[in-house]
C-alpha cells in the first residue's frame, strides 16, 4: 500500500509531470514565470488549493455517480473549485492576514488555472481511490511547482545575458527553457 | 453613408483585432495548454479547434443576450456555468460521433472551460457588446485558434509521425534512405519548441514587443 502510494506520488512529480509532459498550467506558468518570487507564491498557493479540491470533489464525484448524474461533472467540478477558492481567501483574510498578504493576489487566479480542474478530471478518468486521489493531487501540484520554480530560476539568470531577439523575448524564450526542461525529464521515462 | 462606412469599418475591425492583431494566442498568451497539449496531431487540432469555436460562439450569444440581465458581482460564474454547459455538449457529441478523437484529446475537452480565451473573451468583449459584433469576435478568436493549432500540428504530424491527417506523405525513398520520425516533435518537448518559434515569427512580423520586464 505504501508502495503503491510512493509510486503514485514519485510519478506524479517526474514522469508524469503536470507542466513538463502534460502541458497544463501554461498560462500562469509563462506570464509568472518571470520572477522567482511570484513563481514560489503561485506554487504554494497552487499546492494547498489543488490538495484540497481534489479531496472535495472524490466524495461529490461519488455522490454524483450513485445518483446517476455524472454528466453534470464539469458543471459541479468547477462550481466547488470556485468556492473553495473563495473559502479559502475568506478564511485566510480573517484568520491568517500575514499569509493572505503573502500569496492573497494568486487565489483569485487559481480559479482559472487548469490545473486545478484538470487532477480532478484525472482522478475521475484513472478511476482513483481517496487516499490514491488526494496523494496524486499533492504529487502532481508539487511537480507542475517545481517546473515553475527551475523555469523562473533559469529566467532570472537569462535576464543578466541579455541580447535576446526581440520578438522572442518575454513568453517565447521562458517555452525554449521549459522546452529544454521538459526534455531533460524525458530522461525520468520508464523509471516508476 | 458615413454611418454605413463606420459599421462597415468596425465589423472589419472585430473580425482583423481577433484574427492577427490581438491574436489570442501569440499575441495576448492565451490557450496555450491546449495549443500545446492536443497539437500532435492535425485531426485532434482540427477537433479541438471546432470545439472551442462552437463553445465560443455559444457563450457569446448567451452572454452579450443577456448582458443586461446579468449582476456584475456574479458575472463570472455565470461565465463558468455557462460555459461548462457547452463543453459539456461539446464532450457528448465527440464521445458519441468520434471516439477515436474523444479518446485522444481526453480531458483537454473538459479544460475547455478553463481556456483562458473563453474566459477573457467574455470579460473582455461579450459582456459589453451586442450579440452581432460578440459573435463575429467569437468566430473571429476561434479561426485564429484553430489556424495556430492547425500551423503547429502539421509541422508535428510530418515531423513526428511522417503523416498528415493520417496519411503517409514521406516519400518511400526517402523513409529507406535518410528519413527518422523525429518522435521529440510528438511529445511535450517539441510543442514548446514550435509554439516558441511560432511566438516569434509572428511577434516579429507584428511588431509586438515584450518590455524587459523589472
């Protein structure tokens, strides 16, 4: 069982990375990319709410199937992603000022962010369990931030290089880095 | 006459901004999970490419209706209901009519709803004009869409696969004499590489300039 949990969350990270082998999250992903600090905020911010979601939505998604009315999954999924991010901002903004201060501006962005709904959908198409579902949202929101985090790393250091074309800076050089990136984790293929 | 010119002038100027000028993709950065994700192939391009114009289209006549009607506060998840109701057309229509293609593009269908171009389009266009000129900039937004997503996966197929829509077009000399499938070109690497080359082809050729930002 641990084992089995283990593969589930080393994959998510390495050979089946979010942002890497995927392609979601590609917005954020380019325009936050920018900065290492914005990028560590994103990423946080992207763990919890991503973690979160995936547990809501398991048991709804159950409910749904045993009323037989999972045609209304995308509906629901993205209804309860919005209002937990709503939650969330609330209960934060009264309880935790400092963190709602730190990462706040990334919440409302989060609600569009594929994401998010895009571990739900997995989880439903893979067919996992609770606990399979909640550690492969966690694995999965770790990768795509690790992804974001080297990016904007390599972005900052380019910066100091300079003599970029102009039409390929901004979002055009941040594909080529995260283009030599998602080739380098090719290599983790066939390792889980 | 001056009038007749203005309408004229302003339906050509929706249809310009969606299709080069504000080009959602390389020009405004939306979209692009899906145009990199389901761009190995020009079938599933073609497919996700119709989809997103039809929900695109949908909401644009739903939203610039009832634009009067809908509270500001709650707008955007009016957006998000109703979109999701058209993709959730959209995903039956393509289990039931193409399941091969269903199969492919998977969950991206579903991502449909969080395809920032819908989102920005009806936040930025739909909720202010009227059903005319909101459907003509739907169209507008996904011809250029599907035009990207088409250009790139081409370029994949032949690259990748060594077919196009299928068919072999690599000529039988070629495949014994020199001729690799360039399999990077099919996976996640080679989608960054042609979207970033794209970026700025079309960057270039329209002038657009990112500031080097601080």
């Amino acid at each position: 069982m641990a084992i089995h949990l283990l593969i589930v969350f080393v994959s998510s990270i390495v050979t089946y990375n979010m942002a890497l082998t995927y392609l979601l999250g590609m917005c954020p992903f380019i325009s936050l990319s920018r900065s290492l600090n914005t990028a560590i905020g994103m990423g946080v911010a992207v763990i919890f709410v991503v973690t979160l979601t995936a547990a809501i939505n398991w048991p709804i998604y159950r409910l749904l199937l045993m009323t037989g009315s999972e045609i209304l999954y995308y509906i629901i999924f993205i209804i309860v992603i919005a209002a937990t991010v709503q939650l969330v901002e609330m209960i934060m903004e009264r309880f935790f000022p400092a963190l709602q201060a730190a990462f706040g501006i990334f919440l409302p962005l989060i609600t569009v962010n594929c994401i998010v709904l895009a571990v739900s959908l997995f989880m439903v198409i893979r067919e996992y369990g609770f606990i399979d579902s909640v550690v492969f949202a966690f694995g999965s929101a770790c990768g795509w931030t690790g992804a974001i985090i080297v990016t904007a790393g390599i972005n900052e250091k380019l910066k100091l290089v300079g003599d970029i074309p102009g039409g390929m800076k901004g979002p055009g050089i941040i594909m080529v880095s995260a283009g030599i990136l998602a080739l380098a984790i090719m290599g983790f293929t066939g390792v889980v | 006459m001056g009038s007749q010119g203005l309408l004229k002038s302003r339906t050509a100027k929706t249809i310009l901004d969606g299709i080069w000028r504000d080009h959602p993709v390389f020009s405004m950065l939306l979209g692009i999970c899906s145009a990199l994700a389901v761009s190995n192939r020009v079938a599933n391009a073609i497919a996700m490419g119709a989809s997103l114009t039809f929900v695109l289209v949908s909401t644009a006549i739903i939203i610039s209706s009832l634009r009067k009607m809908i509270p500001n506060r709650i707008r955007m998840i009016t957006y998000m209901i109703t979109i999701a109701s058209f993709v959730i057309i959209v995903d039956r229509f393509l289990k039931a009519f193409f399941p091969g293609i269903s199969e492919s593009i998977g969950p991206y269908v579903g991502l449909i709803i969080t395809n920032c171009i819908v989102m920005g389009r009806a936040e930025a266009f739909f909720i202010q004009n009227n059903p005319y000129y909101s459907v003509l900039d739907a169209l507008s937004n996904g011809f250029a869409y599907t035009y990207t997503l088409v250009i790139i996966s081409v370029v994949r197929e032949i690259l990748g696969f060594g077919t196009l829509l299928g068919v072999n077009v690599i000529p039988a000399a070629w495949l014994d004499s020199w001729w690799q499938n360039w399999v990077v070109m099919a996976m996640a690497p080679g989608a960054f590489f042609l979207l970033a080359v794209f970026i700025w082809i079309s960057r270039t050729l329209a002038k657009i300039e990112t500031k080097d930002m601080g």
